[in-house]
C-alpha cells in the first residue's frame, strides 16, 4: 500500500509493516472500526486512559489502528509512537484542537465559546504543522483568558499533510446549530472544505446527549448537500462504562465542582473504548461513517521516530572542525590548568586527556563540550558566577581543561567513565550550578546564538498523588474535609501507591470496613492516582537544537514564562533527537559572589574561589568545631555534631561525610570515625585494594571505588566497571548474573582472590550499591562546602551577612545566623538603621549592620528605593525630611514595620510616637508630594519644615514604649529579638547569683544540677507511647537557645505556669547527648518571684516625669527589706540621680509593675 509521506517516515512505516504490524484495511476484513478521537490522561481533567494501555485495548478489540487526540496537547504521540507498533497497531497522530471560530473581538469571548476539532496527521508534513499550530496556541501574545487556540487563518496556513473531523456538537459546525444558526454552520462547513477540500469530515458522535440528538441531523443535511464524507467518533475518555464514575470525578476535581451540582459539564458513561461491534450497531443506519474510519487509516502513514540520533546543533563548521577545536581548546586549557597548579609530572593528564577526546570524538560528541564549555565561558565574562562542578561530569579532565568544571579529576581519583562509558554510546550530561538570578541572562544568550525557536524548556506533568487524591475525591462527593483529611494523613508520605498503604494499615482498612463512604472515595482515588492535574516546566531543564524545537516535537508555553517548553518529557525528548541541558539553580553561589563583593568593600581584598585552598588551618578549625551554621551541605545539627566527634583533618574526610550524610550510609559513619581515630582495626581483602580503599578507612564509600576494585581485583576494562556499577544501581538481575560470573573468573585468572572470597566481595558490593555515592560529585560539592568555610573562617562579618542577605524572608534562619554570630564569633549585630542600613546586610568595622528588606512586610523594592533615595541626596536629616523625600515609597504597613524595630530611631527616638502618628506622617508625606513646590504646610517656607523638624513637633504626643513593649515590637517585625533580651535587664543579678546560661551548660556535663533563667518562646504538650504527660520547651536567653523538657504529672503543672509567664527559672539536670545539652526540668518558677527574693539593687531610669506620682505609689507600698532602689531622672541636658533612704522588699510583680509604666528596670 502507498502512503502519502516522506521517504524517511515510509522507510519507519516499513520497518513496522515488517515487523509484523498490520493496518486495518486489509482486504476481506468486514465490520472494522478505527477510534479517532481518544482521549488519555493527557486530556488534563477529561481522560482516564493510559497512552501505554491503549496497545492492549486496541487488540482486545480487535482493531488494528488507533488516534491519539488529547485536548490542545500532544505530549503523548512519542510514547504512543513507541508502544503501539511494538505491539503491532498503528498509531494515528492527532490533537483536539481549540478553534476560535468567531470573527468579533476575542477580548469580548470567553473560553466557553471556543469550538473543538479534531486534526490527524497524515505524514510527515501534517506533523510538523500539528506542532506548528501548537506553538502558535501556546504563545500566542494576547487573550490569555481564552487559553490556547488557534484561528481559521492560521488553521488554513498549516492544513497540508492535515485530516479535519468537524468536532461534532463542540465544533464550530455543531455550536451554530445549537445556536440555531444553521447557514452560519453551513458557511464553516464550506470554510472547512475550502481549507481541507477532501481530507474534511463531518463528525458524527452517538453518546445520547440532547445536543448530539439535536446536531444529527443538520450534520447529515450539510454533508449530503456538500458531499462532505461523515465519520462515526466516539470521544473516548475512559476504558471501559465501569470506568466512568472516576473520570466523572476527575472532571469534578480539576473543574472544582462537585458530583451533586446540577449544572457542571458532564460527559456520558457511553464514552468508552468500544468495540467495533458496538460501533457498527451504534451506527447501523450509517455503514459509510463507521468505514470512513477505516478509510481515514488508511490515508495517515505517520509516526515519531523515538530512534532518532542526537541532533546537537554544530559548533563548528562540520564535524572535522569540531574534533580539531575541542582537541586544540582541550590541550591548550589543560597546560594553562598545570602551569596555574605547579603540576610538574604533566604525563598523566596528557595521557588520560588523549584517552578522553578519543572516546568523545569516536562517539560524535565534541559539539556537546564545545556548547557547554562556550556558555560556561560566557558566564565567566559577564559576572555570572557557576558551581565548579557537579555530578559524574566532575570527573572528565576535557571538561576539566574547557573550564566546564573547575575539579581536578587526577588529584582527587575521579573516574572519566562514571560520565562517558567507553563501551557505549549514550549521551553525555553536564550538569551545571548556575547563580539563581544569573540563568535567564545565561538563556537570553544562548537564544541569541543558536536560535530562538531552537531552545526551550521541558514540560512537567503535576499528578494526583495518594493523600490528595483522599482530599480531592472526598471533596467532589461531599464528604466533610475533616474526614478525608483524617484518613489521608494515616497514607505515609513515602507511600508509592495507595493500594500499597491500604495493604499495609490495619487501621486504614478498618475505616474502609467501618464507612461506606470512605471506602468508595479510596475506590476512585486508587484509579484516579497518578492522574495529570496540571501541567508546568521543569526547573531546570533546557533543550538546544540544530533546528526549530516546532520542526521535532510540538511545545507548550507555561504562562509564567517566556520560553516555550517541549511537550516530550525527559525519556521521549531524547529518543527523538533533542539533547537537555541541565541549568541549575544553587542560592550558596550568591551567598559566595555577595560575600566576595563584601570583603572586596570592606577590606578591599580580591577572592578567587577557584583559587582557595582546601588545606587552610583556620577553616580545617572550623570544621573540626562544628561551626558549619551556613556552609552548604554542612549546616544541620548532625553534621554539626558529627563533625565535632569527627575532629577532621583534610579535605577527603570531609568529602566522605558528605558522600556518608545520606540514608543508609549515615550507619556507617560512627566505624568511619573510630577507624579514622585508630579506635578499630582497618582490613583489606587485598593489598590491591588498599591504594583504592585507604582515604575512606577501608570503607566502600563511593562508586568509583566499586568500579576500580572490579579493574584491580578482576582485570576488569574502563567501560566494563562502568557497566558493574550502572547494573547493580539500576538492580538489572539478569545482568549482574552474568557479570558475576566474570568477576569471579576475572579473580581467578588475576589471582587475586578465590572464588569464595570474590564471591563474598561481590555480594559487599551489592549491599554497598545501595548507597554508595558518586565521588566525583561528593568532591565537587565538598568544593562549594569548603570554599563557604574558607570565607567563614577567614571572613566570618562577611560571609555571615551574605548568608543572612540570602535569607531575608526566613525569618527562623536569621535568628539562627544572629545567634551563631554572637555566640560563636562575638560579632555584634547592628539593627537597622535608615541612614546606615542597605537592603541588605553589609559589614562595617567588623559589624553586621542589618539590612532593611529582612524586616517583615517591607521587602525590597521598597527598601531599594528608599536607599537610592539616600545614596542620591544625602542622609535622611530628621523625620520631616524623610517623609518628604520618600513619600512615593511609603505606606503604613512599611512605616508601622519601621517603627516596631527602630530603624527611624535616629530621625526620631520615640517608637511608639511613629507608630501612633502612622496615619498622620503619611497624610503629610502625601500631601508634600502633590504639592511638591508649594509652601510648608506648618510654616512659611518649604525648608522651614526640615530644618526645624516641624513634623515631629506636630506628632501627637504619646508614651515611649516600655523596655519589654520595645522587645515584643522587634519580636513581631523581625522574628526575634535584636536591640536586647529580655534577661538584659537582669543580666547582673544573674550573673551574681552564678546562674547558669545556655554557652555554660555545655560545660556542666551529663546529669548534673542546675537553674538557668529563660525567656521560653515556644512549648508544646503530648503523651508518650506509655501515655506519661509529656512537655518540650523551646526556650532563649541572652547567649543562645535553651532546650528543655519534662515528664509525668509536673508537665501539666509547668504548661499552666507558661501559659501565663515566659520569663522563668527554671531549675533541674542538665542531659548531655550528642553534642548538645537540654534540661531535664525540675520546677519552673516565674523569675520575677526570684528576683524579688535575691535581688539587691533596684534601678529605675525615667525618662517622663508624669509617672513619677505612679512611681511613688509603687515604692511606698512596699515593706522594708535589703534593695537598694536608685532612681535616675532624665531632663533635656541632665540626669539627676536620687537613692531611696532605706532598703525595699521587692514584690513578685513590682518589676513587671514598674516597667508597665514605661520605666527602663534594672535589677542586681
């Protein structure tokens, strides 16, 4: 049979015809029916289907041919091209399109009045002008709140190589007659045939919907009068009528309707995947429209090719010219890598370099390190900083010497074929960290250079997982939230499948036996599972072509970006040729670049990151203190710990407890450590495995030892160790049976080990094949660790603002960078200041000075603005001049966020007068700025108003915030204090009284008494599982955090005391482990009751002279006792002290008294 395509698709159809694939016109067949209008689960909220079922359903029915149409989306016809002819039937290509049919103003349409149709492609052609009419719909400029269609116009443009099905009642054919404009749906018809001449059909469905009924009749009229031929569809949406009810709540979950409302679009239980039988009695009046279908297989001879050869577009002229500039940039980087390092044995690298262009050239790859290498190069040139490695790529001395990795593979025993397999082609893949805010400018270039339409993303598909699905069912069938929510949080969150969970809980299973509801709503989520949900772009992902991505694959357009994604995933992109670049955000590079730009400010000292030693003595000090609070990778409490118990003392162990700190290997850690200290016996089970084994203690770590132990011990090839490692990864039974069996021979002949012992080291290997890591990225990433722990060492005010300055909005993480700050480094933090502060944290003189956008509800825009302002006219002289200068920036929210956390202190000490007078500094600051050149709006000139402050004299005037009212203000806008503690106030008496803290309890050891003050920001009750009360206790002081817990009956008590008081004694033993140090609680105790019994010294500083009678008050009432009570009273330009003539005996509240009315307390 001749098809009308290309010769290279002919050449594929013949394969498959070879092959054994039959098409479903083969002679003498009678009653044959082909579905060519099917959707899958690609159809986002319409299909049920797997594109991977529809093999079998095709030959359970009998019927040898099959199209795919999802809704505006194409994804599937890859995978569809690849499953269907393995099984002997012939895929169909084709889309449900949306056509805007109308001629008005889309803005004046909604997305209802959009019509569908159905288009297949017969060849080649008809493909690439589907994946034509795809980009077109999807970035299209305009009328977003249409969604993607197309229009006539374009529809006609891109119509060769096309068949057309009208789209029964959803077409535009259809909708007119609905609308009772039947020569309106006479005149598309003719449109349609204009466009199409023959390769148009009346669509006709059969699901018994009004519409359709309705429809019917019309469709045949307009076809007999413009002998149109009609064809018989069935819409196909589900497998089979029992199918329905869950694509019925699909539809509910993704349109946010539910099963009971009346007017929501509904679909018919007929829409299933019938048998030709059905169609055929479906349509027993009209035999021509179920063999038009048969017909219009007949006429499509189309497939993607899923075997295509990589198409990399050409960096050089061809192929030759390549070869020769990757071995001249290679050689020429690689001796300018050696001069810079002093490396003076150069045979090694020349060698393996030659091994490496060898194996790249012979498998046609030296355009993917030319590409690669040239972006990275671009990056160095306009300051945008990228990761010295990452993954396998590490390990490759090409990309070592192209400046693609900055990770000497030689020095650190990586291996080349860990990334390049010598023994197989397969695709080399650079992944590559880019500075988050660096990757569009790096893609704007790349665009430039190869093309526009040949660079895009990489669609993602967002799915229905097991614990939303609970929800979402339980939603459309009206089931109360609470009980859903319920059920699904007994689903683990690690569960691969909800039958799986369902399997393995007793007490899920009892709530299916016990409610009817619930079981059916686990019913329907269990086949609704894995479902599409919504559809995105990949992170990271970027496809470069030798041609428009259009002239491949079709694309897709997230709203949210500019670059249109392809809709192949990862697997089928590149079975049809299209090659993915990884480019991958890592924040930690900001961090390092802003880090560097500060010590270059601040000490006017240039950084080479590239260039910073992994052997320096005061970062090999910080690792071994554990002072890792920011360092990438190293910052969790564990490591902290380990690295404290670890006392490491170069670079490689580092590495190893990065390549350790995972699940599974994390066991091994503690051998590796007493191994490490001499504590336990290292053994090799040969002398060829020590060189291999001896930087990890004898411990399998890394993959690449696997691999170099296999060449050793076995006399394994490069490509076959490879092969042994990529085998037990991806657990290939059948392999690793066979490559057993060479390992044990390789033994023997090596005379190395018997077999029994080669036997016993394979199974090692297997067992370590489930965590062992890949050393070439341990190392690289060990790299970035180090170099944050160089420039913490050596540069901590630096480093430690550039951290914070990349985690202005998490306000947890800034509290535990201040912390490590003081306690660790006594680095004093600055707060924020309106004529100091930047946006973000900067460093002077050894200081943080803290920045303005980490304040909450700010952000940077504004506090961007407002520094331009300062850094253009000068520093803010007083609040008049603020208001003035920045009343375009402000609002309240911003102005109240200032107030809270003094940041207007220099213009005006009064918080609480700010705060206040919110409203009316605003009203001013708008009314200056409509009037700009106009007189003041308190005196005669406009400079009168600064010069003379007129603002702040015109303030209503308000109370200063109390000492504690100061603290609770930054407390709400920062997340934590920063000005002072609340224990300041009592830090003498506690002090004298020899109380301990939280940087003392670590040296009082294990079970020992104590009593700590604290101000407790958090408590939390719960039983244990033998039901004892149980409360934790997250507390502070002016040194740090304070841990704290207690059992049994006191728990209920201490919860009362804290639910009123958060300044307490608390007193108990101290609980070493690990590292760390918590408190088993005894009592807890308000503080102020223990002040008010040891405290000696009373010092009240009083700034408003209304209190005093209150004051007076206050003091009078109290008996005689030992306190001495000193009052300063401060006037305008002097203070004048007075003491009390005798002693006082403090009250459990007077303290809390006296600072309710706004007097700063002092207490010793």
């Amino acid at each position: 049979m001749e098809f009308p395509v290309n010769k290279k698709i002919c050449i594929l159809i013949n394969i498959w015809l070879r092959r054994g694939g039959n098409f479903c016109y083969c002679g003498g067949m009678e009653k044959q029916f082909v579905h060519l209008h099917t959707h899958t689960r690609l159809s986002v909220g319409t299909g049920t289907i797997q594109v991977k079922e529809l093999p079998a359903l095709c030959i359970a029915a009998g019927m040898p041919a099959c199209a795919l149409t999802d809704t505006n989306l194409m994804s599937g016809c890859a995978e569809f091209s690849d499953v269907m002819p393995a099984k002997k039937v012939q895929p169909i290509i084709g889309v449900e399109i949306s056509l805007n049919h109308h001629t008005v103003d889309p803005k004046i349409l909604r997305e209802s009045s959009l019509s569908q149709i159905v288009l297949l492609a017969q060849n080649h052609g008809g493909y690439l002008n589907l994946c034509e009419l795809s980009r077109i719909m999807y970035m299209r400029g305009d009328n977003h709140h249409l969604g993607p269609y197309i229009t006539f116009d374009e529809l006609a443009s891109h119509s060769d190589g096309v068949i057309c099905l009208s789209g029964a009642h959803h077409g535009p054919i259809g909708m007119a007659i609905l609308n009772n404009q039947n020569s309106q749906a006479r005149a598309y018809a003719e449109q349609f045939q204009q466009i199409f001449g023959d390769r148009f059909y009346m669509e006709i469905q059969r699901h018994g919907l009004a519409d359709e009924i309705k429809t019917e009749s019309e469709f045949l009229n307009i076809a007999r009068e413009l002998n149109i031929p009609i064809v018989a569809t069935n819409d196909v949406v589900c497998a089979a009528a029992s199918d329905y009810e869950a694509e019925d709540a699909l539809s509910c979950v993704l349109g946010q309707t539910k099963v009971i409302d009346p007017d929501r679009p509904r679909k018919s239980s007929e829409q299933y995947f019938k048998s030709p039988d059905e169609m055929w009695e479906l349509f027993s009046d009209l035999p021509e429209a179920c063999e038009n279908t048969v017909e219009i297989a007949r006429r499509c001879g189309f497939m993607v090719n899923v075997h295509e050869k990589p198409l990399l577009p050409r960096f050089g002229d061809d192929l030759e010219n390549e070869c020769q500039m990757l071995r001249e940039h290679t050689m020429s980087g690689l001796a300018a890598r050696m001069r810079e390092q002093g490396i003076t044995d150069t045979k090694p690298y020349y060698e393996q370099a030659e091994f490496e262009l060898d194996v790249i050239i012979n498998m046609g790859f030296p355009g993917y390190f030319l590409i690669v290498a040239d972006y990275i190069d671009w990056c160095r040139k306009n300051d945008v900083l990228t990761g010295p490695g990452r993954g396998s790529g590490a390990g490759s001395i090409v990309a070592w010497a192209l400046g693609i990795t900055h990770v000497n593979p030689l020095k650190y025993g990586l291996l080349f074929e860990r990334f390049l397999n010598p023994d197989r082609i397969s695709m080399p893949d650079f992944d590559v960290d880019f500075e988050p805010t660096g990757i569009e400018r790096v893609l704007a270039y790349i665009c430039d250079k190869y093309g526009h339409d040949s660079v895009c993303r990489i669609i993602t598909f967002g799915s229905l997982q097991a614990r939303g699905a609970i929800r979402d069912i339980g939603r459309v069938y009206g089931i109360p939230y609470s009980k859903s929510d319920r059920l699904s949080k007994l689903i683990p969150q690690d569960a691969k499948k909800l039958k799986d969970a369902v399997d393995a809980s007793s007490e899920i299973q009892h709530v299916l036996a016990t409610d009817e509801d619930m079981n059916k709503v686990v019913s329907i989520a269990e086949e609704l599972e894995g479902s599409i949900r919504n559809l995105g772009q990949h992170a990271c992902g970027v496809v470069i072509g030798d041609r428009p991505t259009t002239k491949i694959a079709p694309v897709y357009r997230d709203p949210a970006n500019p670059l249109p994604s392809c809709q192949f995933d990862g697997h089928y992109l590149e079975s049809a040729g299209l090659i993915k670049f990884d480019f991958l955000g890592l924040e930690t590079l900001v961090v390092l670049k802003y880090a560097v730009r500060l010590i270059q400010q601040t000490r006017g000292i240039n950084i080479d990151l590239d260039k910073i030693p992994v052997d320096d003595a005061k970062t090999m000090a910080l690792w071994q203190r554990g002072h890792t609070e920011g360092i990438f990778q190293f910052d969790a409490p564990f490591v902290q710990q380990t690295l404290r118990k670890m006392r490491p003392t170069s670079f490689l162990e580092i590495s190893a407890l990065n390549a350790l700190n995972r699940p599974g290997p994390i066991a091994f850690i503690p051998q590796f450590i007493a191994r490490m200290h001499g504590e336990e016996a290292i053994e090799y089970v040969h002398p060829k495995a020590e060189p291999i084994l001896k930087e990890t203690y004898g411990i399998i770590v890394y993959q690449e030892q696997v691999m170099m132990l296999t060449r050793a011990l076995a006399g394994f090839t490069r490509g076959q160790s490879d092969t042994v490692r990529k085998a037990m990864g991806k657990k290939k039974l059948d392999l690793l049976a066979q490559l057993e069996v060479k390992f044990m021979d390789g033994c023997e002949k090596e005379q190395t080990l018997n077999r029994e012992q080669a036997k016993d080291l394979w199974e090692k290997f297997k067992e370590f094949a489930k965590y062992a890591f890949n050393k070439s990225h341990a190392i690289a990433y060990s790299i970035v660790a180090n170099q944050c722990a160089y420039l913490k060492a050596n540069f901590t005010p630096e480093f430690l603002a550039a951290s914070m300055s990349s985690n202005l909005n998490d306000t947890d993480q800034l509290a535990l960078f201040v912390d490590d700050a003081k306690a660790n480094f006594n680095i004093q933090i600055v707060p924020p200041d309106i004529n100091i502060s930047e946006s973000l944290f900067t460093v002077c003189d050894g200081k943080i000075i803290y920045g303005l956008a980490a304040i909450k509800g700010v952000g940077t825009a504004a506090t961007d603005a407002i520094v331009a302002e300062r850094n253009a006219h000068g520093k803010f002289k007083n609040l008049t001049d603020f208001a003035k200068r920045c009343a375009p920036i402000m609002n309240k929210r911003i102005l109240e966020a200032f107030a809270r956390v003094g940041v207007l202190d220099s213009l005006q000490p009064n918080r609480a007068a700010i705060f206040i007078n919110a409203d009316a500094i605003l009203s001013y600051a708008s009314k200056s700025k409509d009037g700009a050149n106009s007189l003041s709006l308190f005196a005669n000139t406009v400079e009168d108003d600064v010069v003379e402050d007129r603002l702040s004299k015109n303030l209503t005037r308000v109370a200063p915030w109390t000492f504690g009212q100061r603290l609770e203000n930054e407390l709400a806008a920062l997340g934590f204090y920063i000005s002072a503690h609340p224990l300041d106030q009592f830090k003498h008496l506690i002090q004298r009284a020899k109380l301990a803290t939280s940087a003392s309890l670590m040296e009082l050891g294990d079970r020992k008494p104590v009593q700590v003050a604290a101000n407790v920001n958090s408590f939390s009750r719960r039983r244990t599982k033998t039901g004892k009360e149980m409360i934790t206790i997250n507390a502070s002081d002016s040194f740090g955090n304070i841990d704290a817990v207690a059992f049994g009956d006191a728990a209920a008590t201490f919860a009362q005391t804290l639910s009123t008081e958060n300044v307490v004694l608390i007193s108990g033993k101290t609980s070493a482990r690990d590292d760390r140090v918590s408190i088993f609680v005894d009592s807890i105790t308000p503080l102020t009751q223990w002040v008010a019994r040891v405290a000696r010294k009373l010092t009240l500083e009083i700034y408003n002279k209304d209190v005093l009678p209150a004051v007076k008050k206050a003091l009078i009432s109290l008996p005689h006792g030992n306190t001495r009570v000193i009052l300063n009273l401060h006037g305008a330009d002097k203070t004048a002290s007075i003491a009390l003539p005798t002693g006082v005996e403090l009250g459990a509240t007077t303290a809390k008294d006296l600072i309710a009315l706004g007097i700063k307390v002092e207490i010793e």
